[in-house]
C-alpha cells in the first residue's frame, strides 16, 4: 500500500495516491495471494517497487534511481520469471526516453543479464485433461484487477461534472477539470506498464509459448489500480457515488 501510494503521488497527486492504496488493500487477488506462502505478493511487491524507480527515473534519471529500478528489477525477476513483462516495457521506456545517458543502458543490461543467468524453462500452463483457453485462464486477473472499482465510474464521473456545471463557478470547474485530466494523463503510464504485462505473454501464448495463468499476471495489478485511481480520485466522483 505505501508502495502504491508513492507511485500514484509521483504520477498524479496524494488523492489519487491514497484512492490507489485503497484499492489495493482492498483488492481480491492481492489479499488472496497475500495470504499464501508462494511469492506471488512479494513479485506484486518487488515490481511496484521496481514501477516506482521506473516513474521517478522518467522525469531524474539519475544514478541512485536506475541502479533502485535495477536492483529491484532484479529481485522480482528472481522472484517469479513474470516479472520480465512487467520490466521489458518499462526498460524499452526509460532507453527511448534517455537513450543518450549511459547509465540508462548499464541498468537495463544489468538486469538483462541477471534474467539470463537464473533463466529456466518454466512449466507451461497445461491441462493434460482439459485444455482451457488461455484468455479464459487470463480473465480472472482482470477481474480482481478492476476488484471494488465500479464498472460505471466513467459515466458516473461525468455525469456529476455536468451536474456541478449547472450551479458551480466556472473558474473552479475549469481548474478542477484540467486537474483530473492531468491525473488521467499521468495515470495512463500504469496503464501502459499493466497493458503490457498482459498482453505480451498473451501474445506469446498464441505464438506456442503458453504460460499464461492469472495468478502469474499479477505484476498487472498495481499498475492497473493506479490507472483507476485517476478517475475515482476525481471531483466528481464523490457526488456520482462508487456502486453501480
């Protein structure tokens, strides 16, 4: 929870900070995976963490920030090998953003390496009973993804903006307005990070290299949570109500 916190405070703001951190305590997939003994949530816990360098290292990249998103990188790759999906976009990120620093380069190489020293074949996800379809097999991380967060929060959320339009002042409604579509935008690289983590395996998954298991997507979870933060941290959003 801090973890996420941070993360949604360096993208966006401390009301979407604490609005990601309450949907993490409250998330199904987190406090189920919490509960057990397997890794499953200290990769949940390493790949926020790595997420969290990685935004920061976006805007400073310096050399204590890359060697944090290295290390931390590093450890949720030895945790679970899921964790490359999470850490790809992320490394394809920070080098088209500053390609020209070599420190950039060092740590994506080192964590490059360390994936390649402690790489193992990994048992494929396969049902010698029944074969399940691999979007099926998928569709439970996306569900404890989206966890208490309202299907409707989009639609509410507008429709309490234009309530407020009729009786507020303008001047405030326009600032409150950029504010949340500043949230917004900042909150898409969460999105970005979660999209990638599901749909690359996904794509390998089709290609013949099927290990896809919800229970391996959950380095999506955080980043996905932060995205919904953005609208549910919005002005209007406490009128519009979070049940649908």
């Amino acid at each position: 929870m801090p973890v996420t916190f941070g993360v949604a405070r360096r993208l966006a703001d401390a009301r979407v900070g604490v609005a990601a951190a309450a949907l993490v305590a409250v998330n199904p997939m987190l406090v189920w995976y919490g509960q057990e003994a397997r890794a499953y949530a200290l990769l949940a816990l390493f790949s926020a963490g790595a997420l969290w360098c990685f935004v920061v290292a976006l805007e400073t990249p310096s050399r204590n920030v890359l060697a944090g998103w290295a290390l931390l990188s590093m450890l949720a790759l030895a945790t679970h090998y899921f964790a490359v999906f999470a850490w790809l976009p992320e490394a394809v990120w920070l080098l088209a953003r500053h390609r020209r620093l070599a420190a950039t380069w060092l740590a994506s190489a080192a964590v490059r390496s360390s994936a390649s020293g402690s790489s193992r074949s990994p048992p494929r996800s396969k049902d010698t009973a029944t074969q399940l379809d691999r979007f099926d097999r998928a569709r439970p991380a996306a569900r404890p993804g989206v966890g208490a967060v309202p299907l409707r929060l989009p639609r509410g959320v507008a429709a309490a903006a234009r309530a407020r339009s009729a009786d507020g002042d303008p001047a405030r409604l326009r600032v409150g307005a950029a504010r949340d579509r500043r949230r917004a935008t900042r909150s898409r690289v969460g999105a970005t990070i979660a999209l990638a983590a599901v749909a690359l395996p996904l794509v390998l998954a089709i290609v013949g290299l099927d290990y896809v298991l919800a229970r391996n997507l959950i380095v999506a979870v955080v980043p996905l949570l932060i995205a919904l933060a953005a609208p549910l941290a919005s002005r209007g959003a406490g009128r519009s109500g979070s049940a649908p």
